[in-house]
C-alpha cells in the first residue's frame, strides 16, 4: 500500500512538471470560437512591483521593482532596488544583448541578468513562437502552446477558477518556470513565479504602481 | 556578497542619522566649522523626524515616493522605518541590530546579512555620531556656506566604488536642521530625502526600539 502511495505521489509529480497533454477542441464550431487566453500586454506598460525573492532553502528579502515594457519592439528596461532606494540592479535590452548599468553583488552575473530578461519576458510578453496547438487540459483548462525558436515550449493556460498561467518547458520537456497571475481585471496585480534552476528561487510581486508609456527602445537579438 | 551590499546600505543610513547631527551656525575655517559640529552633537539625546524619499532613475517617468521615519536617542539607539511603499525597518539597540522586512502581509526579521551588516558598520558610525564628520575614513567632507550650507561627503575609498558617487547635506540657514539630503548612485541616479516635523531632545518611548513581533 505504501509503494503504491508513492507511486502515486510519482506520478503526480512527474505529471506536474513535465508537458501535459493537450485535447483539441470537439468539433470544428468549438475550434472557429476558441480564443487563446492573452494576459500579456498590448501597449508600453510602466510596472512597479514589491517583489518578494525566495531561494530554496532561504528565507525571503523584500525589494522594489521597475518593469518597463514595450510588447511592440518587445524591448524590456527593468531595475531592482531595496525598500531603502539603493538600486541593485538596472538593465535594458538593446539592439546586441542586455545593456546592464548597474549591478552589484549578487546580481552581478551576466547569468542572472539574462534569466532576469527571460523572466519579465515570459511574464509580460507574448510568447514570439509558433502556436502549435490549442485545446484543453485534463482539468478543462483553456491552454495555447507555442514552441520557441530554440526549442523551448510555452503553455498559456487559462483556468475557469485559478486565473491564468504561463508554463515555460525546457527541449526536453522539463518544467523550468511557473507563472501565476492574480485572477482580477489586472493579471498582473499579482505575479507568483516559480523557477527550477540550478538554485530553485521564486518571486512574488504585488503591483505598486502602473502606467502607460510610449517610450523608444531596441529589440534584444 | 548581499552582506556586502547591505553593509554599504547601511552604512548610508547611518550617514543620514549622523547628518542630523550636523547644526548650521557661524561659519568658521574649514577646521573650526567641524570642531563646531562636534560640539554642537553632544547636546543632541534624543532626536526623531519624518522623511519624505524621492527616488529619480532614468527608468522612472516620475520619481518613486517613500515615506518614513526616523528615531534616534543617544548614544546609540536608532529606528530607521518605511512606511511605504514597501515597509522595512532598521533598529540598533543596545549593541543589538535587526531589520525587518515586510513578507507575506507580515514584518519578517531579515535573515538574508541585513542585521549582520548593521553590526559592522556600527563600529564605522561611532565616529559619526559625535559628530566626528571629518574622521570617519569612508568619506571626505568639505562645508561650503552661502545663501544655504551644504556639505558634501565624497567616498574616500574604493569601498562605495560603483555604489555612490556623492552625498550632499543642505542645512536650513534658519532653523539650524538638515532641508534635504541627496545622494548619488549615478548622473541619472539620485534619492532625495525630506526631512519634516523634526523634533529635538524630545522623549521617545522605549518601545521604539524594541524587536518587532
């Protein structure tokens, strides 16, 4: 009885973190009337967040963030600083990579800036890949999945009852981030996400402040 | 590395507590105006402010408004608290320092070398808090008196190296208080403070200082 128990927590987990199956819609009528779920935004979005940063094993540390992001140009220009104002970290995307301005340890490494990047990419933006399929989840979730150039896949899931979430996979299929966003008029009020690197670390952030901007950046290549 | 960074932070609070200390007055010769602020500090016992922080960056449309206060009683009693945006609060006591960060709708004690890095540079503050503005070997500090006095703290060292550039103290010509304070991170990089509702050598509650539940 106890093998099987832990069969079972096995196999919920391992279903948890790999690439579920998708069932495509029933019928031609309800495949012409599905949507995708789209939380990402539309227009240049000033964001202000109080992020709270956990790594595993680690208590959490409390910090502001900046996110300014143009989904047009998809360009990102993003700092971080502590509840005192000293400013950590301050980078934008530009035409030949991230330009950092400013980093002081431990988010000094080229490492973090790029999964930084990746992160406010994942959360803000529309997934740039090709939409491979369309359907529903085992639980009646809504879910859209895009394969990246580089192999990588993106579900976008809309749940009747939790809100949305973007699930990025590795090539291989493994779950590396977990995006939750708060189910109100704004999705991004409240971002939960959850990553699986070398160190696990997740962030919780809660909007101070947003606004509109139109401001003239570089695409990242 | 984060301990680092924290030890540098908080050693920029302790350098806004320390400029409380700092009194307009006469002007002297170079020499003289600091050995003016040292006198002038040991009549300072308990002193308290609220602060209005706004944050300029390139990356801001408008700058990011902080508010908060500040408690200090001699010799070494100091509460450094956010109101908002995010709340955080900074308490050395007693050769005790803590600082609480806000988590999950709760003030958690920060375990992450904030505390650790208050410890350490209590020791640089010392000099700080009597006054000795001009002996602390973190920075150097000229007075420049005109209409306004501003002192100007430049690092002397590599130690803040990337981190601030320059600190400048405007003194109300008047009412013998700091105006404002600004320090630079960068050329687009700078936090401005307000001070307000200063009080002076009025009685602050001991529970100030004591630990956050």
């Amino acid at each position: 009885m106890k093998k099987l128990s832990l069969f079972i927590l096995f196999l919920f987990l391992f279903s948890c973190r790999t690439m579920p199956a998708i069932n495509p819609p029933d019928d031609s009528t309800d495949k012409n009337l599905f949507s995708c779920p789209d939380p990402f935004l539309k227009e240049g979005y000033r964001f202000i967040h109080a992020i709270e940063y956990r790594t595993a094993g680690h208590p959490g540390n409390s910090m502001i963030g900046v996110t300014v992001a143009d989904p047009v140009l998809r360009s990102l220009s993003c700092a971080i600083m502590t509840a005192e104002g000293m400013v950590l970290f301050e980078a934008e995307t530009a035409s030949d990579g991230i330009k950092i301005s400013r980093a002081i340890p431990p988010f000094d490494s080229e490492a973090f800036a790029e999964n930084m990047i990746d992160d406010i990419e994942l959360i803000f933006m529309k997934p740039e890949g090709n939409l491979r399929n369309i359907g529903y989840l085992a639980d009646g979730s809504k879910d859209c999945r895009y394969r990246e150039e580089n192999g990588s896949v993106t579900d976008v899931i809309e749940n009747k009852f939790d809100g949305m979430e973007i699930k990025r996979y590795s090539s291989s299929g493994e779950l590396k981030r977990h995006v939750l966003l708060n189910k109100t008029t704004n999705p991004y009020q409240s971002i939960e996400l959850l990553a699986d690197e070398t160190f696990d670390y997740s962030l919780l952030m809660d909007l101070i402040e947003a606004q509109p901007v139109k401001k003239q950046t570089f695409k990242r290549k | 590395m984060l301990i680092r960074a924290y030890r540098k932070l908080f050693l920029l609070i302790f350098i806004l507590a320390g400029i409380f200390f700092i009194d307009g007055g006469p002007s002297y010769g170079a020499v003289s105006d600091f050995d003016h602020l040292r006198a002038e500090s040991t009549r300072i016992k308990t002193l308290q402010a609220d602060f209005v922080q706004k944050k300029f960056m390139k990356i801001l449309s408008k700058p990011l408004i902080s508010e908060g206060c500040f408690f200090y009683v001699a010799p070494d009693s100091f509460r450094w608290e956010y109101y908002k945006p995010l709340k955080s609060i900074a308490i050395a006591h007693k050769n005790k320092t803590k600082r609480y960060i806000y988590s999950r709708g709760k003030l958690v004690e920060d375990k992450m070398g904030g505390a650790q890095a208050m410890n350490i540079v209590l020791s640089e503050v010392s000099g700080w808090m009597s006054g000795r503005f001009d002996q602390n070997p973190s920075f150097r500090a000229t007075i420049h008196k005109n209409a306004d006095t501003r002192i100007t703290l430049t690092p002397a060292g590599r130690s803040m190296t990337g981190m601030i550039e320059k600190i400048e103290i405007t003194l109300s010509p008047k009412s013998e208080t700091v105006k404002s304070i600004k320090i630079f991170e960068g050329s687009d990089n700078v936090t401005q403070i307000n001070f307000n509702n200063v009080k002076l050598n009025t009685v602050v509650h001991p529970s100030v200082f004591q630990d956050v539940p």
